[in-house]
C-alpha cells in the first residue's frame, strides 16, 4: 500500500487547501510586566531573535516582531506558522542592523 506522506508533513504539500488547525494564528501581546526575564528571554529565543541580557531590549524586539509576525499574516493567512516566524525574524533583525548602521553614519558625521 503506497503511503501518503503529505500526511506527515507539518505544512500541506503544493497545491492543497489548509484547513484551520494547519493556519498560522495570530500572536497577542504578552503582558510584559507580568513576565519574568526568564520567560521573556524564552519567548525571544522561540522567536528566533536570540536573548540579550538587556530586558528592555528583549522587549522591544519581541514587541516588533509581533507586529512584523501579525502583519505578514494578515497579508497571508496560508502560510505556515514556520515561515511566518522565520520571516518576522529576520526582518526584526534586518531592522536592527540597518538602525545600528544609520546610527553609526550619523555619528561620524557630527
């Protein structure tokens, strides 16, 4: 008996419909207060954003990330939980690297 192992995978193979379970939720905004470092630097890491040891720089990346996260799905509500973070991700970090080279110009201009 042949197997069908689009049923294994986590998203659905090319051309399927995705039914709900298999859609990308929205993500709410955690009260951040009420979260300890630990589970704010969980919460970054499961983000793919890493962990600092500054929390306020751990909330702040978080805190774009759910915008960049929820936007794309808007955008998109077909792609997978998995793409969705990845690409959220990398913009965050995209961001920081083009403020951290804006920053590092206007200082040797002044």
């Amino acid at each position: 008996e042949k197997m069908d192992s689009s049923k294994d995978l986590p998203f659905p193979a090319s051309g399927k419909e995705m039914d709900d379970r298999e859609r990308a939720k929205p993500m709410s905004t955690p009260t951040y207060a009420a979260l300890s470092t630990r589970q704010l630097k969980d919460l970054t890491k499961k983000a793919g954003l890493g962990a600092s040891k500054h929390r306020d720089l751990m909330e702040t990346r978080h805190r774009e990330f759910l915008v960049i996260y929820n936007a794309k799905r808007d955008e998109n509500p077909d792609m997978s939980y998995e793409t969705l973070v990845q690409e959220a991700a990398a913009e965050v970090k995209r961001n920081e690297k083009s403020l951290a080279r804006s920053n590092n110009s206007n200082q040797v201009k002044a």
